[in-house]
C-alpha cells in the first residue's frame, strides 16, 4: 500500500547526513521521512560495502539453507544478507533463547510451501536437470490496512506506517549450464528473472486543453490545482510500452478501505466509505480490489469502476461495481465475509474522463462502458496530461538491453498551488518496488542439493587470525607485522598464530600452516642475453617445518634447524641473488659539470661511469661540482655507517655523496688522484682525501677538508664514513697494484658538525676522470642487516609468506555446524596470508663483511663501536 505523507524528499545525492529539528517551527511528515531514509541508506550501504552482495554470517550458518525432505524444500532459519539489507528466516519451533540479542528465535526449518512471504507459492518443478533455488528480497510498504495492529486503540486511528522486509524463496527450472554457470549472474535465464524495472518517468507542466469548467484557471504552462497534491503514477500490467498500463491518485492512493464482506461478484461491503467529503468513495470512481495474496505475489489487483448513479450507499456502506469480479478472485466464507488474513481491500485510483496528448488530441476515453480504468503507455514516448496542467512521459530506459516496466512500479512527486509548481522529475527510475536477488541452491531431485551460498568473509570462514607473534631477541614475543624483515636466528624460534576459535588437532597439519620462500635463480646462460644483461627468475619453495596445536589453542610452526641452515647458506650466494634491475630505476644523475655523464650498470649490476667529464681540480682545494649517481631510495632510520669502494685505473676524482636532500643541499667525502712532480726529471701519483658540503647550491667553506696519504700507485680506493656517540669518523682504504693496501682507520677531519640524517639520500660521484667502476655501495643500520646499494639488485633477504588454510581447519563444536562444515559441499574458505622478509641473522658487526670480495673498513679497522 501507500502512505499518506505530504511529499518524499530523499535524494541520496545531497549527502545529507542527518535532519535537525528547530525551535518554534512547524513539524512536517517530510522531514521525519526523509531522516528515516538516510538512515536506512547509510545502513545498507555500510553493509553493502562491508559484507558484499550476499553473505551468510557464520553466527547463523543455516541461514536460508535449502534442504531436500519429504519431496519438497526446506528452508534453514537465519539471516542472510542482500544487497546490504537482512533478510531473516525466524524458523519454528522449537524455540529457544539468544542471549546476545536477547529474544527468542525458532530452530526449525520452514517448509517451501509455508514460507511466510510468498502464499501458495508455484509448484516445485520436477524436470530432469539443476533447479537454482534463489532468494528474492525486497521491501513492503504497510499501513493499517496490512497490519490492522498499528492503529491504537486508545485513539482509534493509526498515526504511522512501517516498512516491512519481505523474503520469498523462489526456483528458476532448469536454467543449464554447470554446477557454477547456473547460478553465474550472466546467465540469460537468471538474468531475465532478477533483471530490474526499465521504467523511467519525467513530468512537466503545460497549458491543459480548453476546458468548460468555470472554476478551471485560464489555460498557462504550471499546476492548476487549487490544493496541495502528492501525485502517484503506478504501473498496473507490466510489459513494453504500447502494452505495459497504468493508473494514478492525486493523494498518493490512501483513499482505501478494508473490505468485509463480497455479497455478490458485483457487490462489496467495507469499513469505511472516507474520512470526508473530498476523501472518500463516489459514484464513478475507478478503484482497486486487491489483498495480500496478490500483492506479496506482484500481482495488480482488479480495476473496477463504482457504479455511476447510485453506486454507493452510505447507510449500509455498499459499493457496487459497474463490472463484477472474477469468480473465486477473493475467497469468502458461507457469509460472504471475506479471509481477514488476507487482508482484501478497496483503493481509489483518480483516472478519469478522456486522456489528452500533449498536444490536446485525446487518447483513451475511460467513461466508455468498455473501458478497463488502465491507461495505455503509449509506444511513442507520447507526453500526455494527467489533469490541471501536469505533464508525465513514460518510457524505458535506453540503456536497459530487453527490459520493461514491472507491474507495482510507481513514481510520486509533488504539486503546489500556491506557486503553481509541480516536482519535475527527468527520467527517473521507480521509487519501487526494487527486488534484491541471491543464489541459494541448486537442486536436482530426488535429492542433491548443491549450495551456492556465499559465507561471510571472513568471519564466517571457520577460523579467525587473531595476530602472528614472533620472539624478540629478548625473548618478547612481537606481532609479525606485514613487510617486516625477521632474521632467520628469529626465524629458527619459530612463530605462533592465535586464533579465535577452537579447532580439531587432527586438522591442524602441514597442509594446514606452513610457510614459504621465494628463492630466486638464474635463468641460463642461453636465456640471458639482451640488454637487461642475465635474468633472475624466482620460485617459491615450502619450508619444512613442525606443525602443531598447543595446549593454549594456538598454531605453532617451528621451521627445523635444515631449514634454517639452508635459508642462511642461500643467503651468502650473492650472485645468485641479483635481481633485475634498471639503472633509471634505482638510480638518478644529478650533472654540475655540464655535459651529460653516461651512467649505466655494468657486469655484476656494478655502477659504471665512463664520460670524462671536467669538475673538482686536480690539485684539491675548493672544488667545482662534480656528477653525481644518487640512489633513489631515502635511507631508513638512523644509519651508523655508509661505505663506498671504486676501481680508480686513471687520475680524477671519486666518491661518496651522503646526506642528499636535494641537488643543492649535500655532502661529499671524495678521493682525488694527481700527479705532481719534483726537481728537474722526477714525479709521481698522489692521493688526497677531502670533505665538502654544499649549501644552499654553494659550497660551504667551513666544511672544507683536505688530507694527503701520500702514497702513489693507488688503482682502488674505499672511503668509510662510520657514526660515533661524539661525531662522523672518516676512514679509507687504498689498494695497489699486485694487490697490496693500505689502511687508513681516521683521516682526520675534525670539527665537522655533522651526523647521518635519516630519510636523507646516498651516492656516489666523479669529475675528471675517464672512467670508474664502483663496485660497492652499503649502508648498516646497528641492530639490522646492511643494506647493499651497489651491485644494484643485490638482496641479503628473501621474501617469505605465513599461509593458513581455513578449508582445512575444523572448528570444534561450532554453533549448529556438524563435523565436516555446514556448507554442503564444503564452501572454499579465503586462506590466510602475511608476507615478510627473510634476512641474515642479526649482525654483530657493522660495515662489509667480504662476502663480493670487495673492499671496506669493517669492524677491526674502526676504534670506536657505531653509536646506536
């Protein structure tokens, strides 16, 4: 049925968030309405968002669950989910209590045929072949006339309406296909079943045609009326325009009355024949029988015209049809009373006289005696007149592929006198009735029954995953946070999964939990050429490891110690874990000396630059500005050390860039290779040392430091810069040709103000030189594994996943679930997963340990310990 409201204002499109009522001002229906709305929208669509289009909760996992007995279908009690909004199967008896929402609720399955929504539904078919057995949901509209309960008694009228929540669960024969394409949404048979309305409405206003009326306004575009009106369009048979019909009421058809009584096919008794003269039935008025057995089954009701001339008696409350009912259409008793339980009634419909075009030339003629009160929507999107100037277009949506207008579609809008105004509406889609749809089942009898309900996620997927712990090097245990790094001394401790529910201990098994590594190799030498040079290909690989339930209830998996010492001799393979990389990827050039430099990764990912370029002087002092390489990632936490090591064939210019913020704002440690001469016939090479920082795109000259190692036939150098508690330590390490070398564990550089800034960037820089070959890049963090820069793509860790398999883990005694899941068959389950990083064990040492072969200061040549 219908409200009698003064208009609905909702649009979902303001997002408004609530309605504020104010002081001294007059209270509308609307307002109250259109708050009810937002909160009913904000509702399903969080559930929507949250659960999905349909979702069974696991604290009711019989919910709608379709069962074969008997030779027909049960229906499980619980709630399910739809489209956002709960639809809630209250079962029979027995009935028991449920603290948690403190009321009763039945336990018992609900046959197919008393299902409380859908009265004498369609016969179950029983062709060869799957049955999908689906839900239909959607909501009612009741008044007192549905519900006589809510009118009051103390006062004798009914103050407000309800909204109701209907279910019907319905079958689709045969529909074909699969075990999973019958009930896949693009099926053409499901989807001509749930495919929605393609109605569509716009309204307007225009001169009405001339009229004899002397009360009428003179013709003018607007509403004519001389009251306020909430106009309803309503569909009353479904189809495609030229065959789909329709009907309307000025006062959004409340004009209704409860029928009591059929004495004859033509002759009906009701309660109550209008509030008052305006509002009431008359002679020659089109109205509606219908009850609740046709509206629960979307069925219009049957349009009849009163009598004209004595159609209605007001002193026995008589209303006498021009056209008698069809026979056995509304079951009475021996009485001709009618069934209360079906609620007949009697609504008035407004429709009358001959129905104009836009143009003036009529259509329809609804006092001829052969007229049905239906009006024709006419199949060439025809405007016509309703009365008093009001314009209305039915048609269908043209994006809607085989739709039409649903019988119980219905439009409302507003009209006002005093400005004579009329709500214009621009092709919108019915206020209602929208269905929401979901597969339950498919069903093949006798008796297999294959569930297609989907479990709530993940709370309906038999486990929760409470939180991951690992031990600390204390011995604390710490969440396993998604990303982390865990050394593998961590590792071999094992790590603990908490859990929500109690699960069987034979269920817990390496199939269960377990743990993977993604190991990486090299692809063969045949497959390696190009310009990306070799290639790195990864495989993930399942490591061996006890797995167990504890005594607390929680999944323990403790890797063995095989494991852990293959994990630890794969990660001293440093070739072996290269990975693929581009220089444009991890690296950007910042240019000082002109031309572009021609940076590039080399053999081994190495950082190669081979463009002589002019830039810091020969001869040291305040240098120009060299080219620098900066890595692309910002360094993490506070470093204690950064080390840099360069083949150096040629005089020029290397170094370290540390503390890079931007291309005006660094520092540099750099070694220079000169010759200089002596007497008249003598020279040869030295190596200096020095510091600078520029500032504001300005070299600072208090930062500047120089520091000669007088020492010649240098052909590679290394350069510390090593965190202390006080200040930086700058050390080097020069290497010869034959292969000795020479160490350097402090240069020298004091008063430098300055220490390793976190998020800041590193690099490495040349000038004058005709090539360099950098070979080593690293940052050390204390208490976590170094960082290789350079060889580019050398990782010291391997990517790791935690997977728990819900399938496979039976929760013990979960509510109404026998062993072997309530889904049948069983519903896949999301599995549970986490990643993280496998790394080396927690270092003991700070700098390079050797393992490239490659040069740096490490611990035995640095006096102090790193500051941490």
């Amino acid at each position: 049925m219908s409200f009698d409201c003064s208009r609905f204002r909702f649009d979902p499109e303001h997002d408004y968030f609530g309605v504020v009522m104010q002081q001294g001002r007059v209270q509308l229906d609307a307002d109250w309405n259109e708050w009810i709305a937002q909160v009913a929208r904000r509702l399903q669509a969080g559930t929507l968002d949250a659960l999905g289009p349909a979702a069974v909760p696991w604290e009711t996992p019989n919910g709608f669950r379709i069962q074969i007995a008997d030779g027909s279908l049960t229906i499980g009690p619980g709630r399910l989910y739809v489209d956002g909004i709960l639809a809630e199967n209250h079962g029979r008896e027995p009935r028991v209590w449920n603290p948690r929402l403190a009321e009763r609720e039945g336990t018992g399955v609900v046959a197919y045929g008393t299902q409380p929504y859908l009265p004498n539904p369609p016969e179950l078919p029983r062709s060869e072949g799957l049955h999908l057995v689906y839900l239909d949901v959607w909501r009612r509209d009741l008044t007192w006339l549905q519900a006589p309960a809510l009118v009051e008694k103390a006062v004798g009228v009914d103050t407000t309406g309800r909204w109701q929540t209907v279910w019907q669960v319905k079958v689709l024969e045969a529909p074909g296909g699969g075990v999973c394409v019958a009930a896949d949404p693009t099926l053409s048979d499901w989807t001509d079943a749930t495919r929605p309305s393609a109605g569509r409405l716009s309204t307007d206003t225009g001169p009405p045609p001339v009229t004899t009326n002397p009360c009428q306004i003179p013709p003018a575009a607007g509403f004519k009326g001389l009251e306020n009106q909430l106009y309803r369009v309503e569909i009353h048979q479904g189809g495609a325009p030229g065959t789909a019909t329709f009907k309307w009421s000025r006062d959004n058809a409340t004009v209704a009355t409860p029928v009591t009584a059929i004495l004859a096919l033509d002759r009906l008794i009701v309660e109550s024949l209008g509030r008052d003269d305006l509002l009431r039935f008359r002679a020659g008025d089109w109205v509606e029988v219908t009850d609740d057995w046709r509206e629960l089954h979307n069925l219009p009701g049957e349009l009849r015209r009163i009598l004209p001339g004595g159609g209605v008696d007001d002193a026995t409350r008589t209303v006498r049809l021009a056209t008698p009912l069809p026979e056995s259409a509304f079951p009475v008793n021996a009485e001709g009373q009618t069934d209360p339980l079906r609620h007949t009634r009697l609504r008035r419909w407004d429709q009358d006289g001959t129905v104009f075009r836009e143009d003036g030339s009529p259509v329809q003629d609804l006092t001829l005696p052969d007229s049905t009160g239906e009006i024709t929507v006419p199949a060439d999107a025809t405007r016509l007149f309703l009365e008093d100037g009001i314009l209305v277009d039915l048609h269908l949506d043209q994006a809607s592929e085989g739709g039409v207008f649903k019988s119980g579609d219905y439009w409302v809008f507003a009209a006002r006198s005093g400005d004579g105004s009329v709500e214009l509406l621009d092709s919108i889609p019915p206020l209602g009735i929208h269905h929401h749809y979901a597969p339950l089942a498919l069903v093949r009898w006798p008796k297999q029954v294959i569930d297609q309900r989907r479990p709530l996620l993940p709370a309906s997927s038999h486990v929760q995953v409470c939180s991951v712990l690992h031990l600390d090097p204390d011995g604390r245990p710490k969440p396993l946070q998604a990303g982390q790094e865990l050394p593998l001394d961590r590792l071999e401790e094992g790590v603990e999964v908490l859990i929500r529910q109690a699960v069987e201990a034979d269920s817990v098994t390496e199939a269960s939990l377990f743990m993977t590594a993604e190991i990486p190799f090299r692809l063969p030498a045949a497959y390696s050429g190009g310009p990306n040079g070799p290639v790195v290909a990864y495989q993930p690989v399942v490591l061996p490891a006890e797995v167990r339930l504890s005594s607390s209830g929680a999944l323990d998996l403790r890797p063995f110690s095989q494991t852990v010492r293959f994990l630890g001799d794969f990660l001293k393979r440093d070739e072996a874990r290269l990975s693929n990389v581009r220089f444009e990827s991890s690296f950007q050039v910042v240019d000082y000396a002109g031309a572009a430099s021609k940076w590039a990764l080399g053999a081994g990912n190495l950082l190669v630059q081979t463009e002589p370029l002019a830039g810091l002087p020969a001869a040291g002092g305040v240098p120009s500005l060299p080219t620098t390489a900066i890595h692309c990632d910002p360094l993490k936490d506070a470093p204690v050390y950064i080390g840099v090591s360069v083949d150096w064939p040629s005089y020029g210019t290397v170094g370290l860039v540390y503390n890079w913020l931007n291309d005006k704002n660094f520092s540099m440690y750099y070694a220079s290779k000169f010759g200089e001469s002596y007497g008249f016939s003598g020279g040869s090479d030295v190596v200096q040392v020095s510091h600078a920082r520029l500032l504001d795109g300005e070299i600072d000259p208090r930062s500047v430091r120089d520091k000669r190692l007088s020492q010649s036939g240098a052909i590679g150098v290394s350069l510390d810069i090593k965190q202390t508690s006080q200040q930086l330590q700058f050390g080097a390490s020069l290497v010869f040709f034959g292969g000795g070398s020479s160490n350097f564990q402090e240069v020298g550089f004091d008063g430098l103000a300055e220490k390793l800034l976190p998020g800041s960037r590193v690099g490495v820089l040349t000038a004058a030189i005709g090539s360099a070959r950098f070979t080593r890049l690293q940052v050390v963090y204390g208490d976590r594994p170094m960082a290789t820069l350079v060889p580019a793509g050398l990782s010291n860790k391997l990517l790791a996943r935690l997977v728990l398999k819900r399938s496979l883990l039976q929760v013990t005694q979960a509510k109404g679930v026998a062993r072997g899941g309530v889904f049948a068959p069983t519903v896949p389950a999301v599995d549970y997963e986490t990643w993280f990083w496998l790394t080396p064990p927690s270092p003991s040492y700070y700098g390079y340990g050797g393992g490239l072969g490659v040069r740096g200061i490490g611990s035995g040549r640095l006096g102090e310990e790193p500051h941490q």
